[in-house]
C-alpha cells in the first residue's frame, strides 16, 4: 500500500512537471553580466522568503539569517522523530506540532508575499558625461566650445605633450585613459557623435562599453519602456535616431579596446588596417618605440619630372593641382589610403617624393599608452594585417553562405523553401540598419523559419566565435561600397523531375559543375562510391547534415525527384584524383582581386591601367599588353608581378607579399584556362 501511494503520487508529480514546462516553461535571463550595476538579482520564488529574511539581518548579522537560522530549522526536521514520538495522527491531539508547523508555513508564505511586493532599489543615475567635464575643466576655456582638429594630427600627442604654444602636456594631469576619451569627445566620430548627443547627459562611454550588446539594443528600442530609463525622460530612439544613426552608435559601444585605440590613434595615417607579416614581438617593439619605421621607394627612377613636379604640387595644395590627383590615387594610396601627407613647399615635397626613405615619424606609444592598451592594439593590427576580418571571413562566407546568398551576397531562390527569394544582405539599407551584434545573432543561431541553420558551435554549429566575428567584419566591409543596392531580377522556376536539371539547379554550386567537388565533397570520387550505398546517398539528399550548408532537401524535393537526382550522380563516371574540383573565378579569384587589388586598379588612370573590376578587366587590360595568359601562367605578366620575377615595373601588391597559397590558386586559375566561372 505504502508502495502504491508513494507511486501515485510521484506521477500526479511527474505529470504537474510535465504541464508547468510545457504551458509555463522557465524563462532564461541574458547572460549574468557582473558590470551591470543596474542589475538586481533575484532568486526563484521557492527561496523568496529566505531572501527576503535576509533584510532583517543587516550588516554582521547576515550569517545569522543565511547560515544559522536554516541550519536550526534543518535540525529540527531532523530531530522530529525524536521529539515527536506520540503514535496520536489526529490534528486535535498534536497540537503543539501543527501550531510549529502553520507558524513555520505562515512565517514562509508572509515572507515570500513581502518579498513579492517589495520594489527592488532604485538604479543609480549617473552624475553626467565625465569626458565633457574633462573638456569644460581643461580645454574650453581656450579653445571654446568645440575644436576643429585638421585631418592627419595626432590629438593624443599634443594633448599629452602640449605641443604647441602655450599648452601645457596634460600628462601630467590626465591618464592615458582620460586622454582617450578626450579625443574621442573631441573627433566626435559617427557613433562617438551620437552618444554624445543622446546618451552623455546620464553616461560616460566607459560605463557602456562592458554591457552586453543586446542588452544595449534593447535600451535603443524600449527608449523609456526599457526598465532602468522609467524614471528618466528619455525619448523613443527608433523615432529619434536613424537606423543608420542606431546601428553606429552599438558599434562604437561594442567595439573592442584594440579597434577602437587604432581608430583613435592609427588611423588617421594608416587607414583601416596595417600591411605587416612579422610576429607580435617586432609589432610591439615598433608601436611602443615609435621613430622612423617606413621606408618609401624613390619615385625618380618611377616618374617623370613633370609627373613628379604635379605630385609635389597636389601634395602640398591638392585644391591648386588637380592634375595631381590621379597620379597620387594610382601609386599613393596603397600606402597613404586617402590621407594626403603634407609638406611646407613644393621644393620640399618634390625631394621627399624622388629620393624616397623614411620621411614620416610615428610617436613612441610606450610612453602615451599603457601595457595593456598595447596589447589590445598591437592584437587588433595583427588580426587585421593577416586578414582576420576579410580573408578569412570571405573564405568562410565562400565555405558556408554563397550557396544561398550568392557569391556577393545579392541573394536569390531560397534551396528551403520552395517559390521564395533571399532577398540581397549587402546592400547599404540592408548593412546600415544591422548592427554586428544583430549579424553575429543571425549566423549563431540561424534562423530555422527561414530554412537557415545555426552556425555557431554553442548553438550545433561548425563555426566558434573568432570565425563568426571574421565573417561578420567581411559583410561588414561590404559597407563602404555595397556590391549590390538593387535586387536581381530572379525568376522562380519550377524544377523539373530530371535529376540532371535538379543537380544543376541546386546541387552544382556546392559540388562543382561536374561534381568533382567545391564546398561539398566530390561526387565522384571512389571514395565516396566505395562508402556511400544508394540508400545513404538518397538520404543525405533528404535528410541533409546538421549543422553544415547541405540542408534537408527531403523538405523542397519529392522522393521522385532525389530519386533521380540519385540515378544521375551514380551514373556519372568515377574520376581518378577524385576530388580536386576547378577553381571559380567568381568566388576565389575576384575576391583576392578586390581585397588586395582594387584600392589601387578600379579607375582608367590606375597603375599600368590595369584594371581588377570585371572578368573582362582582368583578362585584357594592361597597358603592357593582356596582363594574363589563359593557359600559360609562367609568361602571364599578373603572375610574374606576384612572384616579383617581373621585369616590367614593380612586383605587386607594393606594400606587402600576397600569401603563397593564393598565388598559387592565381596560378592554377590561369594554367587551367582561367575561365569565367
């Protein structure tokens, strides 16, 4: 009997679960965030009452009221059948214990009911913007209101130097960390812009930058529903600010240290990213020593002494030397990007330009910034000099997203469901109005309603977050010069039941033409025969693989359809190397083009006009004749320039080596015919 009722009351247990986390569920929090000082812990109704007793134990008392009293309770429990041994059940006769009791379940419920209704306290607002009481106590009274700073100085060094008359080095007075900010309140960039103008009445930039990102956008899109802003007369920001406005001002909340020290600090002279291929020790020592660490090569043996005397000029007054310009953009910019270094006369400029060497000086940053600021930056310079956030990021977008976005995100049929278009991602409406928080969410966690799988590795999927992060910077750079603004004109058509026509309207962008292989595997290798029977086969196609591109097709094909999709891959004739697929010029070789190309051959009066635009570009412009050989890469003059065997002009790219493994795809693309595909 006693067996019996234990196990019917288990069930009636089991089954009251079972309803409350189907019909309630538990709800999770966003990830604890110990910098949020806005935030107040609450435990679960369940221990409510503890919480809420631990208030009438203050101070040296709460050991009292967390250790103490629980422990006295869990002993009673304990000693009751020891202090209880009456054989009595009726309630009448066992006085003394029920009245513990309901005092005991009184006392809980009277506790929890308090802790219910008791409003948690009050969050803190800030005493204002720190960074402009630093500007209004140090640099107003000289300066005014607002500063007009002329592009290319370096604002940290003169603030902390004083170098100019009459200004005293501030570093004696501000940290390093106070200077920043300084600068930053000073350039007022986008996204430094608009915090300034809507959130440094309450915040200081610092107090921001730890938070969660969501838990920022949230704020944006609550505005005075979002729970620490009730008191505040805050505005509906999606009315107030842009989308444009929104997505600059979390990315320059969420930015990391070392990203936003080289905005700051190297920049202004070194554009978005630094060319260097040594190891993080020599970067060190040439950010903390500073000096002369650049050499130019001298222009004469490059120039004419007209074409010299115009660059002089442009250098020195771009406004009164027009002409100059296309040849600063066509051999000066790899290096400069569009800041145009300044010089006192033409005589000097001329010099400086024809005898070439070490003609500009970067500040000893050991001495401006601290150990750990280094750190970040020389971090951030490394990753952004090896291609972390563009090549890496575009072989990741090649290896996972062009089989639905397309090779340049411009969109098409979607493989999942059928009858819909993906609708373009690199489009400037599309990238301005999602933050990187919003494009990391989406490729972390998919978007299954969509046919979209996750992709990050906490959510099933094969990419961890530095590759996530890679991925979202190469979208991202799309910004500057989106590759599409209007969406293609896509047809949906109706496949057919012929599996060759499945195979190449669904199949062939991820394994190849010929099925010899790409992103997905080769179809006709021997060793995918050999360890793959029909049935597998058929239900890879219908089941696909989680957590990789190859989706379930059992969801947008009939049985009859990958049953002939099946008959047409087996019928194909087994290859002898197996997997080795061709190379695609659109989604290998232009991408390598446009990274480390097309800052300096995009326009007519390009180096050597040659241009890296369009196929058509690629294969015959070139003032030295077609710069490519289709079948013969050894006498093709691209190649011989990446190789640095060339004899006409300098080797390419000017300012660093292209990696050996993508000059050898440059070559295996030309000796197999370079083809346009």
């Amino acid at each position: 009997d006693i067996i019996f009722k234990d196990a019917v009351i288990s069930l009636v247990l089991f089954l009251v679960l079972v309803g409350l986390a189907y019909f309630i569920g538990a709800p999770l929090e966003e990830r604890a965030n110990p910098s949020d000082t806005s935030y107040t812990p609450r435990p679960e109704w369940y221990f409510l009452f503890l919480f809420q007793l631990l208030k009438y134990f203050p101070g040296k008392l709460e050991f009292l009221g967390a250790v103490v009293f629980p422990t006295l309770v869990i002993l009673v429990l304990f000693g009751l059948p020891f202090l209880d041994k009456s054989a009595e059940r009726h309630f009448s006769r066992r006085i003394g214990v029920i009245a513990g009791t309901a005092v005991g379940v009184a006392g809980v419920i009277t506790l929890t009911v308090l802790a219910t209704l008791e409003a948690p306290p009050p969050v803190q607002t800030g005493t204002g913007d720190r960074t402009a009481e630093l500007y209004i106590q140090n640099c107003a009274g000289c300066h005014g209101e607002a500063i007009n700073v002329p592009t290319g100085l370096n604002l940290h060094e003169i603030i902390a130097q004083g170098t100019h008359e009459g200004m005293p080095p501030w570093s004696a007075d501000l940290t390093s960390d106070q200077i920043d900010a300084l600068v930053g309140f000073i350039l007022s960039p986008a996204g430094s812009e608009v915090f300034n103008q809507q959130c440094g009445a309450c915040h200081a930039a610092t107090d921001l930058i730890a938070e969660n990102p969501l838990t920022l956008k949230d704020a944006l899109e609550l505005g005075p529903a979002y729970a620490p802003h009730a008191d505040l007369e805050v505005p509906q920001w999606t009315t107030v600010l842009t989308p444009g406005e929104q997505t600059s001002l979390l990315n320059f909340l969420i930015a990391p240290d070392g990203q936003r020290l080289f905005v700051t600090n190297c920049a202004p002279c070194h554009g978005s990213s630094v060319a260097f291929s040594g190891d993080e020790a020599s970067l060190t020592d040439i950010i903390s020593q500073g000096g002369l660490h650049l050499t130019m090569p001298a222009w004469r043996d490059r120039m004419s002494g007209d074409e010299l005397n115009s660059l002089a000029q442009y250098v020195v007054d771009p406004s009164q030397a027009p002409e100059g310009e296309a040849l600063y953009q066509a051999n000066c910019t790899a290096c400069h990007f569009d800041r145009v270094p300044q010089a006192a006369t033409v005589e000097d400029a001329y010099q400086i330009i024809s005898e070439g060497g070490s003609h500009e000086t970067m500040p000893v940053w050991g001495e401006i910034l601290t150990d750990e600021q280094i750190d970040a930056l020389v971090s951030y310079t490394l990753q952004s000099s090896q291609g972390t956030g563009l090549e890496v990021g575009r072989q990741l977008f090649v290896d996972n997203c062009t089989s639905c976005h397309g090779d340049f995100g411009e969109g098409g049929i979607n493989p999942t469901r059928a009858g819909d278009i993906i609708a373009p991602i690199s489009t400037s409406e599309y990238l301005s109005t999602r933050d990187d928080a919003t494009l990391k969410a989406i490729i972390s966690q998919g978007q299954p309603n969509f046919g979209m799988s996750p992709f990050g590795l906490s959510y099933g999927g094969p990419l961890d977050e530095g590759e996530i992060d890679a991925l979202v910077s190469y979208i991202r750079s799309w910004e500057a010069n989106p590759p599409v603004e209007v969406p293609p004109e896509i047809s949906v058509e109706t496949v057919s039941l012929s599996g060759a026509d499945v195979y190449k309207s669904l199949c062939a962008q991820c394994h190849g033409e010929t099925a010899e292989g790409g992103v997905g595997p080769s179809l006709r290798s021997a060793e995918f025969r050999e360890g793959n029977t029909r049935e597998e086969i058929f239900d890879s196609i219908n089941l696909g693989h989680e957590a990789t591109p190859m989706i379930a097709w059992g969801e947008v094909l009939t049985a009859q359809q990958i049953d002939g999709l099946v008959d047409f891959i087996l019928s194909l004739p087994v290859s002898e190397g197996g997997s080795a697929g061709e190379i695609s010029f659109a989604a290998e070789i232009k991408p390598v083009f446009d990274t480390y190309c097309l800052i300096c051959h995009k326009e007519s009066f390009s180096s050597g006009d040659w241009l890296a635009t369009s196929y058509e570009e690629v294969i015959n412009s070139g003032e030295n004749g077609p710069a490519i050989n289709p079948g013969d890469a050894d006498n093709s003059l691209l190649v011989q320039k990446l190789l640095g065997t060339q004899e006409i002009g300098g080797k390419m790219p000017p300012t660093q080596s292209l990696p050996e493994d993508l000059i050898q795809k440059v070559i295996n693309w030309i000796n197999a015919g370079a083809p346009n595909n």
